[in-house]
C-alpha cells in the first residue's frame, strides 16, 4: 500500500479531546472511501462513515446499504496532502487543512496519475454523476488482507466480481497486484492447455501481471475459479492464483 499509511498510522498515536474529533454534517453531495479509477475521466467509490482520528488523519467504517457511486472527475478540484502534486509519498511532509482535507490544489490529470496506482482514499463532492471536488485524505488503517476460494468475473478492465461464501463483492486491482498462472504463457485463454505451471493443489505458479488478468478474463465467458488475496475495507484485489480443478 502507498507510504502515506506509514504516516497515518504514526500519527493516529496523538491522543485528542473528543470535541476536536468530530467531523461536520455533511451535504448529501459529500462522500467519504477509497476511489479507484473506473475508465477514462471516471472513478468509482463506495461511501464509507468516516471520523476523524487525529488532527490529520481519519477512520472508515462501512456503511450499511451504500451503493457505488461512478463519477466524472474531469474538471473536478483535487486537492492533495502531499506537498506537491507529482509526490507519490508524503514524505514526512503533509499539507492539511483544519478539516484533515488534502489542501495542495492540483489538476484531474494529478487525480488520474493517483488512480492508476491503485486506490486513493478521499472526500469527493459531486452532483450530477460529477465529481466537483476531491480530496485526498490520510486513513489510520488500510484493513487486514484475508484469503478466499471462490470465482471472479470481469466487471471492468480493472475490476472483478469475487463470489465466496455466498456473497459477492466488488474488488478493484492496479499493476501491483499480482497473478499466478497454471497456463504455459501469461498470455494464454484461462485453463488453456496443461496445467504445467499448477503445484499439487492445483494452483498457478507462474508469476504474472494485473494486465494478463485482465486479458485472461475477457476470453472468459463463464466465472472462473480462483484464490484470492483481498482486503475487503479498500475492495481491493491484491493477489489471484487460477485453479485447475483437481490437478
């Protein structure tokens, strides 16, 4: 996860006076979550309850019942809490205002280079299927990855529909997750073939990239079956191994 963590969690030691805590009523234009990119120009988020935890940082809870919102983000304000707006860590710096909100005013095209590394927690106003302002927040916890056996399904270049235990979630992956292969090439259709690169659960070992997943998925007609790595706070997708039956 980003560095920005490092410094969210270090912070969140700083004891505060509950009144100093609480963070305003907000319009219904206003959500809190991780954004992840959804498409050129777009994102998505699932709003979140959020608190403030210290001065500079906040707290994400679920809430009950939301529903994804997909926005355009193309003429939206970005404020960001590094000091700079082509910094991909805070580096001991952070530019905050008295809300905790990123104040360091950079572009959509800032935003856009953010979301292709994966998701970025924020506060986004919007009206109209349009984010008019978003802002880059520090979160004292990014959430416990945990595994799970299930099947996937594309729902986006960067997305899939994991179904496990009777339930299905929305995760988003980047170039940091990974994909391990039984298939010969990372570029072969899914289950293509013997399963040559498969240990003797039958999962893959061949080391491969987020954009293999992808390419694979699309030759999918059907749901497949995986193992995952995922963190179900930030719905994100950090590991997939394909499963080759019985192999």
């Amino acid at each position: 996860m980003r560095l920005l963590v490092a410094f969210a969690t270090a912070a969140a030691v700083v004891p505060l006076g509950a009144a100093s805590l609480s963070v305003p009523a907000e319009a219904a234009s206003a959500v809190y979550g991780f954004a992840w990119a959804d498409g050129k120009g777009h994102l998505h988020i699932v709003p979140k309850s959020a608190s403030r935890a210290t001065r500079r940082t906040f707290t994400f809870k679920a809430l009950p019942k939301a529903k994804e919102l997909r926005l355009d983000y193309t003429r939206a304000a970005y404020g960001r809490v590094t000091t700079a707006c082509d910094l991909k860590e805070t580096e001991g710096r952070v530019a905050v205002d008295a809300k905790g909100l990123g104040r360091t005013k950079c572009t959509p095209a800032h935003l856009a280079d953010e979301l292709g590394g994966g998701p970025v927690p924020v506060r986004v106003e919007h009206a109209g299927g349009k984010a008019t302002k978003v802002n880059e927040i520090l979160v004292t916890s990014w959430g416990s990855p945990r595994t799970a056996t299930g099947t996937i399904k594309r729902a986006g270049d960067t997305s899939v529909l994991l179904t496990t235990g009777g339930k299905q979630m929305k995760l988003g992956y980047a170039y940091t997750t990974a994909f391990y292969r039984t298939t010969a090439r990372c570029g072969d259709a899914w289950l293509a073939g013997k399963p040559v690169n498969a240990d003797r659960n039958g999962l893959g070992k061949k080391m491969c990239t987020w954009q293999d997943l992808t390419k694979a998925l699309k030759g999918a007609a059907h749901p497949v079956l995986v193992k995952v790595d995922y963190t179900p706070g930030v719905d994100s997708l950090n590991e997939v191994w394909e499963v080759y039956g019985d192999a």
